[in-house]
C-alpha cells in the first residue's frame, strides 16, 4: 500500500483515571548503555502528556507505510487535535472528496494545498483552489512493541 490512511477509533475518555505510572530518573541511552542510578522520579499520567485537549482530540489507526519516513508505521495510534490550525510542514489527517482520511505532510503554496508523503517516491496530492477539504493537526503517535522486535502490525 502507497498510502498511508487512517481508520478512527475513537475520542479519548474524558475524565480518566489519574493513573501515574513510574518514571526512571535518567534517559534511556539509544546506544551503549550506561550505568544509571536506580531510583525514580515521581509518576506521570500518558492522557496529560498524549491529549492537550480531550474534546477535540480523536485517535485514529495508521494503515500504510507512505509516512514511515517522518516516523508514522502502520498500526501507529495517530493523535488528532481537532482545535489546533495546521501550519505547512506539520503532520495532518486531510480528508478531501469523500476519500478515506490521509495522513502526509501539509505544504500550503499560494494558490493551493499539498499532502506530501514521507518517502521521495511517492508524488505528492495537489488539492486545487475549490476543492472542499479538512484538514486536522496530528499532535502524538503512539506505537506498542511487539516482543521480539519491531512494530506490532
């Protein structure tokens, strides 16, 4: 699949539970490992760092690889933030036509908009002046590990 679209799951619950979950107190190194002191900072709940504001945040499901170059892979959880205004260069789910919601890369020229995806090979949509188009800020990705390596898919 060239494109990657997205499949709405859902608005977030908008009064969770607090549920603080553990933080280490030094950065994980992405390279030779170091030694690290084993106490922890205190907690921090995922729904206030993922959703800045829950009625206007819906999540969707990836489905494509067109975005695995700005980090996005298939089955990423893609956090939408229905009240933010996207600017050129940010990550958006655009629907356009009644085509299935997109998510690529928004580039505003001066007579018309743009999806790019984030791999060179594909071109990218050119949205003429008329075209009735939505366009909403993607504000977080979320990814579970499946065990073994690599991204659950």
């Amino acid at each position: 699949m060239h494109e990657t679209t997205a499949i709405l799951i859902g608005q977030p619950d908008l009064e969770p539970p607090l549920e603080l979950l553990p933080v280490g107190s030094v950065r994980a190194q992405l390279g030779f490992p170091s030694p690290a002191e084993d106490f922890e900072e205190d907690g921090l709940d995922l729904n206030r760092i993922l959703v800045r504001n829950p009625l206007a945040t819906y999540i969707y499901r990836a489905s494509g690889w067109s975005m695995a170059g700005a980090g996005i892979l298939d089955n990423d959880l893609l956090l939408c933030d229905r009240s933010i205004t996207p600017r050129s260069g940010d990550v958006v789910l655009a629907t356009w036509d009644g085509n299935q919601p997109a998510c690529k890369i928004l580039r505003l020229a001066e007579n018309h908009l743009e999806l790019h995806s984030a791999n060179p090979d594909i071109p990218p949509i050119v949205l003429e002046p008329g075209t009735e188009v939505e366009v909403f800020a993607i504000v977080g990705v979320a990814r579970t590990m499946k065990r073994g390596g690599g991204a659950r898919g």
